[in-house]
C-alpha cells in the first residue's frame, strides 16, 4: 500500500470531485483500491490472533465504496475523499446497523490517519441494551473505560450526540449517569501521516484495536434482540 501515493489521489479528487475527473483517473483509483483491499485483508489476519471472532470477515465487504449518497444532503460531490473500512463479524459495514462493535479506519485527503473501536450510534433498541449493559456491569464497565493500554491510546469514550439530560428511565444519580448519557459506546484517535510508511501504519493499526480488545468484549457481551 502507497500510503502517500493514495493521500495525493484523495487530495487532487477533493480539488476535482466530479465525475469526468473520476473517470480520467479511475485506473490510479482501481490500483490503489485493490492495495487498500490487501492492506484490510492482512489487517484481519492479523486481528483475528487476538480476537478469532473477525476471522471470517470478508475483505471486500469491508470497504465502503467511494461514491457518496447524495440524496439527502446539501452537498452534491459524488465521491467521499477517504477510503475506509470497518470490519466485525457479522459482515455488515455500519455498526448503527445494530451489528456490533467494528474496528474501523480511514485515510483521507489532509493525509490522516483516523480509527476508532465500538459502536457508533446504534439504533434505539441496542443503545438501550447497552445503557441497561452499564447498570448490570457496573464494575467490569469501570474496568474497561480505566484499562491503561485503552485509555493511553484513545483517551475516553466519545460524547459526539450526548444528551442533556439523562435518558428516560434511567437514574439521573447513578454514578454512571455521564455515560448512560452517551449514543455511541466508542473510541477514536487520529495521526497525521506524514513521513509513515504502509508498515508504520498496518502496526499502529494493530496496536491500537488490541488495545481496544477489552472495550469490543464488554460490548458483545451486552444483550443483542
């Protein structure tokens, strides 16, 4: 994988988002896409050594495509300007899916490097799951969010979307109050490429999802319906 290679052909799509510029370029596209594959294929290779649940996760299910649905939104770009990959052992890309926790990165067109571990956003009935997972877990949740590999990596759980106030039918005294108030269960840090190689990258990746083990095991371990 030419990491700096696919940050340029980002950068240059993000200065020319349309499709005539797609289409003149779309055998770098096809190169680089078909590294990135290789690149997410060795990545669950390597993760299922510490988490054999992933094991079987298809590759190509992985990546999300490169054309962005612009259906609903005010921005018109045909394309996304990053490449990504989630992967978890249901197959399914979005763990708003109700799907699970998922391992997910992407590289994008300021050349970073973003990857987070959990689950973001999860539909009503699962988020209530995990919420109703803190009051039954109490202690191993504790343990989790103070684990020190977790924490050195990813600092705490994200608040993108907390509430206000507590969620209906929940203690607004509990001590876990705070994190009752969260809609995803998830972590995620970001790094600047410059200067990394493919190598540089691949072991940061690993590093940093087998730091975030014990977070993906007390996620599963909460109630799916």
């Amino acid at each position: 994988m030419h990491v700096q290679e696919l940050s340029r052909f980002l950068f240059e799509l993000s200065e020319n988002n349309n499709r005539a510029w797609f289409v003149m370029n779309k055998p770098r596209y096809d190169i680089l896409r078909a590294e990135f594959l290789v690149m997410v294929a060795r990545l669950i290779q390597e993760l299922s050594k510490f988490d054999p649940a992933i094991a079987q996760c298809d590759p190509k299910k992985a990546l999300f495509r490169i054309n962005r649905d612009v259906r609903f939104g005010k921005d018109k770009s045909p394309y996304k300007t990053y490449f990504s990959a989630s992967i978890l052992p249901s197959g399914r890309k979005k763990p708003s899916d109700g799907g699970g926790p998922a391992y997910y990165f992407q590289i994008s067109q300021d050349n970073r490097l973003l990857f987070a571990v959990g689950e973001y956003m999860p539909p009503a009935d699962r988020l209530k799951n995990l919420r109703q997972h803190i009051l039954e877990d109490e202690a191993g949740f504790k343990k989790v969010i103070k684990n020190k590999a977790l924490k050195a990596c990813f600092g705490d759980l994200q608040e993108e979307g907390k509430l206000v106030r507590p969620p209906k039918g929940f203690d607004p005294e509990h001590p876990m109050i705070e994190y009752l108030k969260l809609k995803s269960m998830m972590v995620w840090t970001e790094c600047q490429l410059d200067g990394l190689l493919y190598e540089d990258v691949h072991k940061q990746l690993v590093s940093g999802f087998k730091a975030a083990l014990p977070l993906v095991t007390w996620l599963r371990a909460a109630k799916f319906n």
